[in-house]
C-alpha cells in the first residue's frame, strides 16, 4: 500500500473518518478552514504506519505551515488472539520436510540421546548450505524421531521449530496462511482450543 493524500479545506470539514489502512481501523481527524482565502487548509497523507499533517494558510498566497508526523501502530490481524490446542495427532511431523536446529536444540538433543555432538550430527543431521535439519526416515520420509506416527522420541528435548508449532510468520501471515495451515494441523480452531492471547503468540513467534 503507497501514500494516500487527502486534502480537506472549506468549513465543512471539522471532522473525517479515514479508513484506508489494511486492518480497516478508523481514524479519526480534526481540521478546519475558514475558507479558501484568509483562511488555512490542511494536507494529510497516510500510509500504513505514519500520518503526515501539512497546513496551508493564506498569507499574499498559499504558505506551507510547520509539517508534523504521527505515527501509529499497526496491530496485528490476530490481535485478538488465536485457537489452538496439541491433540498429538503427529500430523506436523509426517511426511517430507526440513527440521532446522539451532545450537541449543544440538546440545539438549544430545543430552537427551546420550550421544556426543558429533556423534549426533554424523547420526541424526544433514547439511543444506550452512543450516542443519534432522534426517527423515529413510521409508516413510517421516520426521527420523516419530514413533508410529503419533509419538516423538524426544518430545521432552524437542527443537525450537517443534516447540514453536504453528506460531511459525508463515502461518500468521494473513488469514488464509492461518486456515491452510488449519488444513494441516487439527489443533487450529479444535473446539476444545483454548484461546492464545496475542503476548502469548509473540513469545513463541518463530
């Protein structure tokens, strides 16, 4: 979305409703004007974030005025919070895919496993450039530590992208990230789902 100028002059403008903004919030603008001659007028651009005020007034000819910016937040489309609850069905850890481990998923995987950190990248990892995700089954191209399709070996030590499910900026992207990922996972919007408020989301945000 680009700059969005609005002019208002004439003493019909006291008070304008703008809806311009992706998340529809209103806002709402004083201005005012004596007229168009020894009067003033005002210039209002906005965008997503900043709302621009420019007064005119006539002085021997229209005279820009000092310029203030307001900002403004943006809030999220899920600023109401979103559904989910874990059901452990494993759907999120079937199929091909890429598990992506930090330094810290390294170190209490291991711990977990009882292996050295060598030992567990020459067993458990594969290399992509300079990141490094978990190897998959070599017959059902599942997560390598799913258990009959439901349990995970090493829930209690799991990675940060397991942990932070489905709170991933690919899913909270807009609503139609969120429901095709509904689509996948049928913990989004369970009817037992508790309500995550948006702190909550941000915490996990991956």
């Amino acid at each position: 979305m680009g700059t969005t100028a609005i002019y208002l002059y004439g003493h019909t403008h006291r008070h304008t409703i703008a809806d311009l903004r992706p998340n529809s919030q209103p806002l709402l603008l004083n201005s005012g004007s004596t007229g168009h001659r020894n009067g003033s007028w005002n210039q209002l651009d906005l965008d997503e974030t900043t709302l621009t005020l420019t007064p005119y007034r006539w002085q021997e000819g229209w005279q820009e005025e000092k310029t203030q910016t307001f900002t403004f937040e943006t809030k999220a489309w899920y600023h109401q919070g979103l559904r989910f609850k874990c059901t452990g069905c494993g759907k999120c850890c079937t199929g091909a895919g890429f598990v992506w481990l930090e330094e810290e998923d390294v170190k209490n995987i291991s711990a977990r496993l009882e292996l050295t950190e060598d030992a567990f990248y020459k067993q458990y990892t594969r290399q992509l450039g300079f990141d490094t995700s978990l190897i998959e089954d070599p017959v059902t191209t599942d997560c390598i530590f799913l258990e009959d399709k439901k349990f995970c070996k090493i829930y209690d030590a799991r990675p940060k992208q397991c942990r932070t499910f489905p709170w991933w900026k690919g899913n909270l992207e807009n609503p139609q990230a969120w429901k095709e990922a509904k689509e996948r996972c049928e913990g989004i919007d369970h009817p037992e789902a508790p309500l995550i408020s948006l702190p909550e989301i941000e915490k996990n945000l991956e």
